[in-house]
C-alpha cells in the first residue's frame, strides 16, 4: 500500500531502475514556458511531452544522450548532454520561426482556416505587444453588483426608512467608480496611481477595483489573474494552446481589402485550464480586435460564472491597444444571487516611455485622501459611459444623505435598530450594542456561549468584549472572560487590552492578564488534549508590541510573567474521564503534580520578506503576496532570578517559508526550518520545545505538522524540520473525464524531521483528493472536504497506510484556502 501511495506522488516517473534524472524548463526567448512540447533522446523510444509549466523530466543512466525538442512554430533544437553520475538540470529555449508562410507546413484539421488565422496572430504577437513599449494611460473602472438576498425579506418585514424623508432605501446595489493613472513597463513593473475612489453600498465583494487585480492579456502564453484563480489559465493566441484548443470560423466579414473572423474557441483534452468564447481577428494586421471568453466553475472559488469581454483599438497609428474590457460573473445559493458587472476604460496613452530604473518598486498602488472626497463635478468629468437608473437612484441616495449619516440623529437612528434585543440574540446570537458617533460597539454574550467544559468540570462564564476605533482607523479593544466552576467553586478569567495605533505600518500594543487552565502543549494532537496529564493552572501578566520597521521587515517583542500552579488537587468527573479513557484507550491520567514556581520570559521575532509588493491607501498598507520567500528567526528567554523567576534558558530558531504559484501545475507552499535550545541551564516541562504525533481520522494543517507521527515528544538540541504541500487544482485528474465532471482535485505533499539527538530520520507522504461544497447556511462560502492517504517511513517506529479526512474553508481576503 505505500507503494501504491508514493506511485501517486511520483506520476512522471517511467523508468524506476533509471539512476539519474535529467529534467529542466522549455521556454521560448521572453522566458515563458511552452506547455506539450515534444522531447525525444535520440536513439530511442523514450519520447514525451512538457507539462502545462513546461517542464520535462527524464530518468537515465549516465552516458551522452541527444536530446531533441520540437514545438510547432519553432525550430526543432537538437542538444547533446553527459549525465555522469548525478542528476542533471538542463533548460532549453526555444527560437520562435520566421513570420514567412513558407517556414511553416499548416496541417489543418479540416477545411475550415480557424486554427491557420490563430496561428497568424501568434507569429505577429510579438511585434503587436512590443509596438506600445512602455506606456501610460487613464483607466475608469465602474464596479456593480446586485444582491437579491433582500428582495423575499422585504415583503416579510417592514422596510427601513432613511432619515431624510421616510422613502424605502434603493434596491440592494453596490457600486464603486475608481480612477487612476497607470505607468506599465512589464508584467512585474507597472505602478497605478488612484486619483479618484468612490464607493456606495457594501463594494468588499466587487471584482476588478484595481488593475493589480490581474491582467486578462491573451497575446501571454498564460493569463495569470491570482484574484480570479489561483490557477492561471493557457491562452488560445499560444502554439502550446494549439495543441490544448480546438477552433473554428463562426463568421467572415469583408471590410475594404481585409477580413474580420470570428473564431470559436473550444477546450480540448490537453489542458485543465483553459477558456470557451470567441475571439474576433482582423486580418490586416493579424490583430485581435475582440474577445468573449468565459473561465471554468471548476477553478473559480468565488463564482459560479465569469466572463470577459475585451475591445482593441489602433492608438495613435502606432499600437494596438486595450480600450475596453467588462467583466461579468455572479455567485448563486438557493436563497440568494449576486449578479456583478465591472467595466474598464483604458484612454489618454502616452506610448514609448521612458521609466527611470528606481520608478517602479515595490509599490504598486497609492492614493491619496484627496481621491475619495471627489465631487459629481469630477465623476462626471471622468466618467466615460452613462449610468444606468438604479446606479444613478443609489448615487443620488447616497450624496443627499451624505452629510446626515454623519449626524447625531441618524447614527441614534441606526444605533436603535442594532442594539434592539430579540430572541435569537439572547439565545445563541450574542446582543451588539452600537455607538456609532462615538465608534463603539460592545458585545454581550448569549445564554449559550455562558455555559462551558473545562478541566474541573462545568463552569459559567461571561466572555465581553469592548472595540473602539477612530477616523483615522486607529482601533483599541478589550476582551474578557470571567469564569465559575462550580465543581471546584474556583474564579478563572482572562483580559486583554489591544491598541492598534499605526495601521499603516501595523503598530500595536496589548496587555493581558490571564488566570485558566492552560495544556502543556497547546498545539498537540486533539486526542491528546482530551488527557488530564496536558494540564496546570496559570496566572499570568504579559505583554506585547510589533510593527513594521521598514517594508517587508517586522519585529514582535512580548514579554510575561506566570505563576504556574498543579492541578493535580483539583476534582473531576469520574463518568467524564471513563468516556474519555474510552476514546482514548488508555487512562486519561492525573494532572502533573509540581512545587508552584515562578517564570519570566522574553520573546522576539524577526521576519522579512524581500521586495514586498504592497497598496498604499490613504490610512492604511494592504500586504499583497510576495514572490521571494519570508525568512524568519525566533528567540525565546526564560530570565533567571528578576521578579522571582526560576526557569533558565534561551531557545533560537531560524526558518523560511513561501507560497508558490507553479502556473498550470498548481500551487505549492514550504516550511523549513531548524531550532535548539542553546542554554537549558532550568526548563521546564511546560517551555519544552514539543513536536507533534499525527491526529487519528483528521488531516492537519501540513504546513504546520505531520500526518503519520506516531507520538508527541519533545527536543532539546538541533533539529531539523520540513514542509511541502501541493494543490493540483486538477492539474491530473482533470485529464479523465469522470473525474473532471464530478469536480475533484488533487493534492500531495511531504515532510521530513530529523532529531539527532533521538536518532530520529522521518519522513512522510500523502495524497488525497478534494471536492468544494456550498456552505447551506452561509451566503456564497465554500469549503473543501477531502479525503487523504498518508504513510511514512521511520529508523524508529513502523506507521503503516493512513487514511483521514479535512476540511478546508476558503479565505476571500487572502484569496487562498486555509
């Protein structure tokens, strides 16, 4: 069984008593990778095709092999290599042919001419894309969306009335105008300046509202919008789409002594990510001039549907250009639809300009306050389409009741409605009571949430929590959660005060002060956790601060002083822990008993992340995703003698992690990272460094632990740690048609640890397949529910083949799962 395991992880692999590994990239002269590429070694039968990243693998012994490589619309490369004794990594690129007919043999499918009109535009796409040079531009942006959630709810309760003059507020629509000025060099040196942002309605889920959202650029090999889809999608204007499209001529029109074609595109069987639409083709210069191209469900996390459509123009008899493109899509449960449209308008270009070295960094968006106090004077100056007559009713209601939500009177108004009790909220909602004007809101727990299952038993609690911000988006909050056991008629609690006072550079404070039942490990296997062994009572005061020094760097210090006291003279219910050795099959044990001590601690980390691309608001820094990995180091200090304190030790650990989008074969994330106490002059149990045995029947985060450990133990000295896990997104499966119609997807990964200092060399794989579902009860959230095999191989413990399961929910603001 674990070989059948690791034959799922290893698909590429032909020849298993091959020695040496001869692998690489194909890519043409502007680096992109060319997807089904044919490689042949000379001499033999062993002949392949390039996966979607253009990548090739080969498994030879050493010798001299002649590698051929041959790709319609470029020439054939012959290239001769020596494996000897090693693993060779070998890239090959490749010359794109001349645009003479007579270079090319077309072999059509059939009589129609569609996929000979494509192949035109690719040989000229070179020159189309590089006439413009660098350029700048103004862009408008008209973000819509309409929500019917409200539209049933309405006929059952009373209307809200604004406050200006009893009128029912506008249907449920959300928009926001944005207009910028964009400075483009390349696909990763380009800066947009937003002049004017106007927003009406709930616009968090609006698409497109900046141009760092992606770029729908057909003339690329691969069209990489991370907003859409972490998957980017093959374009049909490449010879690699050749292979993966089928085409075909849906109209002809005749205009003076040129041509205009429509082409119909059509997936094939080669490609998991491609397109179905038409593409509009002139040619006179071999151009496109339209496209209407919808993306598939299956790599779209958000939507059930989206479509683009795209308008070329001639600019200044010297390029042509992307004047126009609107996007359309919407997301669909049984009680609720979103229908969204966003349209963008590219004017005002300024082709072949020269762009300092230093000009584009790693900001690549900012606007000023300024850009959100725009009049209708403005808009209507910018705007380059007419509004429809609900944009206009919301932009009217809006701008009349501009000056009165910031009024007493409305806010009371507003404050009325929310802090009013009902049921639901007394029972297991929780009561909100809003104090807009003064940007307070209090939270009152419900009379579910104030009974709770500790380790003395049942206790009553009162979790609260205070938040306060300002207009300047600084925010302070304080959470408490006061406690009564009943059993051992004990008082827990925990308070913590936190203050953001920089939200651009991500500065804050906070204090806590903490008396609860806290688990030796916390992070350890949920089964563990159910064991009265893991516990002991702490009271603690701590504290901490963070900020961003300069971009990509950031430093967090905490501080905290626990009095640590035994559990082991506390009671328990005799029934609860016969359920609990039942689950367990063993005893759940008694709570460690230990002479109450002291410790103070002193924790840094340092983490960086260089190049961090980032958007400057007027208030606050939005974090995009860096392409270089974070590098981290962490140091933890157990002060001797100052305040009492009786643990002595330091702990440092250094570590690196990135996320990775891989193109068409998915998308990675790594751990790696090693750790050692360097001074254990007095540790205790409770400050060891744990490492965590696999949970029974559940998948765990893989980043963060292993699958298949058969234990939790603890290190002292070096040691060394690893994480891979790779999401397909049916990059595999999607190739069988059963499989891709059911909406299944791949995912693999590994670790490793080595521990020295227990003799300890692990390593782990696992594989599973994943399915997204619609949350019933939630509004347009989805989750993946997956099923995973796991299997390890260990110097210390046999683990035979595992099988679990997770579930995984998808994060809209970091636009990933987790």
């Amino acid at each position: 069984m674990k070989l059948l395991l690791f034959s799922l992880l290893l698909p590429c692999c032909q020849y298993a008593a091959a020695q040496y590994r001869l692998h690489g990239k194909i890519t043409n002269t502007r680096l992109e990778p060319l997807a089904f590429a044919s490689m042949q070694l000379k001499g033999s039968r062993t002949g392949i095709l390039t996966k979607e990243d253009g990548s090739y693998s080969f498994e030879v012994n050493s010798g001299i092999y002649e590698v051929i490589v041959s790709m319609i619309g470029y020439r054939t490369r012959s290239i001769k290599v020596v494996v000897n004794k090693q693993s060779i990594e070998h890239s090959i690129i490749m010359e794109e042919m001349d645009n003479n007919l007579s270079n090319v043999t077309v072999i059509s499918r059939s009589k129609d001419k569609a996929e000979e009109y494509i192949r035109q535009v690719i040989r000229n796409k070179d020159a189309i894309q590089s006439a413009s040079g660098a350029f700048s531009c103004n862009v408008y942006i008209k973000a819509v969306q309409e929500d019917s959630i409200t539209s049933k709810k309405r006929k059952k309760k009373e209307i809200i009335k604004d406050s200006i003059n009893r009128k029912p507020l506008p249907p449920p629509l959300s928009m926001s105008e944005i207009y910028l000025r964009l400075d483009y060099e390349s696909a990763t040196r380009f800066k947009e300046e937003r002049t004017g942002v106007t927003k009406r309605g709930n616009t968090s889920n609006l698409f497109y509202l900046s141009t760092t959202q992606g770029r729908f650029n057909f003339y690329d090999n691969l069209v990489k919008v991370p907003a859409l889809s972490v998957t980017p999608f093959l374009s049909p204007i490449s010879y690699s789409g050749l292979l993966a499209y089928k085409y075909k001529t849906l109209k002809i029109e005749k205009k003076g002594n040129h041509h205009i074609y429509t082409i119909g595109i059509k997936p094939g069987s080669l490609s998991n990510a491609t397109v179905t639409g038409e593409i509009v083709i002139d040619d006179s210069a071999w151009v496109i001039l339209k496209t209407k191209l919808s993306f598939p469900k299956y790599h779209l996390p958000e939507y059930d549907f989206f479509e683009v459509e795209q308008s070329y123009d001639f600019v200044d008899n010297a390029a042509w250009m992307l004047t126009k493109q609107v996007f359309t899509y919407y997301s669909n449960t049984k009680k609720r639809k979103a229908f969204g449209t966003t349209s963008v308008t590219f004017k005002d270009f300024e082709l072949n300009k020269k762009f300092d070295k230093k000009y584009f960094g790693p900001e690549v968006s900012a606007a000023t306050r300024e850009a959100y106090l725009r009049d209708s004077t403005f808009w209507s100056s910018v705007r380059t389409e007419p509004l429809s007559e609900k944009e206009v009713k919301l932009i009217q209601y809006t701008d009349s009741v501009r000056a009165v939500i910031n009024s007493k009177a409305y806010k009371d108004s507003i404050d009325k409605v929310t802090n009013k009790a009902n049921w639901k909220n007394i029972l297991y909602k929780g009561q909100t009571l809003s104090y807009h004007e003064k940007g307070i809101r209090y939270i009152l727990p419900s009379m579910a949430s104030t009974i709770a299952f500790s380790f003395g038993g049942f206790r009553t609690q009162l979790p609260l929590m205070f938040y306060k911000t300002d207009s300047l988006r600084k925010t302070i909050s304080l959470n408490t959660n006061i406690s009564y056991g009943y059993l051992n008629r004990d008082i827990n609690g925990s308070i913590r005060l936190t203050r953001k006072y920089n939200p651009f550079n991500q500065g804050s404070y906070s204090i806590n002060f903490t008396r609860d039942f806290v688990a030796i490990f916390s992070g350890d296997a949920w089964i563990n956790q159910l064991k009265r062994s893991n516990y002991y009572l702490d009271n603690a005061i701590g504290g901490g601060w963070s900020r961003e020094i300069i971009n990509g760097l950031f430093i967090k210090a905490n501080f905290s002083m626990s009095l640590r006291r035994s559990l082991a003279d506390y009671k328990t219910y005799s029934i609860v822990d016969s359920a609990f050795q039942e689950v367990l099959q063993e005893p759940t044990g008694n709570a460690p008993s230990f002479e109450p001590y002291n410790a103070l601690y002193g924790d840094v980390e340092i983490s960086y992340t260089p190049f961090q691309p980032y958007i400057r608001e007027p208030l606050e820094k939005i974090i995009l995703e860096p392409k270089w990995p974070t590098f981290y180091t962490q140091w933890r200090k157990g002060i001797p003698r100052l305040l009492g304190s009786d643990v002595n030790f330091d702990y440092n650990e250094f570590g690196i992690r990135q996320h990775l989008r891989m193109g068409l074969v998915g998308n990675a994330q790594y751990t790696i990272k090693t750790g050692s106490f360097l001074n254990t002059k007095d540790v205790r149990l409770i400050d060891y460094k744990w490492q965590r045995r696999g949970d029974p029947i559940l998948f765990m985060n893989p980043n963060e632990a292993f699958q298949s450990m058969d234990s939790t133990f603890a290190v002292f000295k070096r040691f060394y740690e690893g994480h891979y896990f790779h999401e397909f997104n049916g990059a595999i499966l999607n190739k069988i048609p059963l499989f891709k119609k059911i909406g299944l997807r791949e995912v693999a990964g590994a670790g490793f640890l080595i521990a020295p200092e227990r003799n300890l060399r692990y390593a782990e794989a696992f594989a599973g397949v994943e399915r997204v579902f619609k949350l019933p009860f939630q509004n347009f959230q989805k989750v993946k529910i997956g099923v995973y095999a796991s299997s390890a191989f260990a110097n210390q413990f046999q683990s035979p083949l595992q099988f679990k399961i997770g579930i995984t929910s998808w994060d809209t603001f970091g636009n990933r799962w987790r």
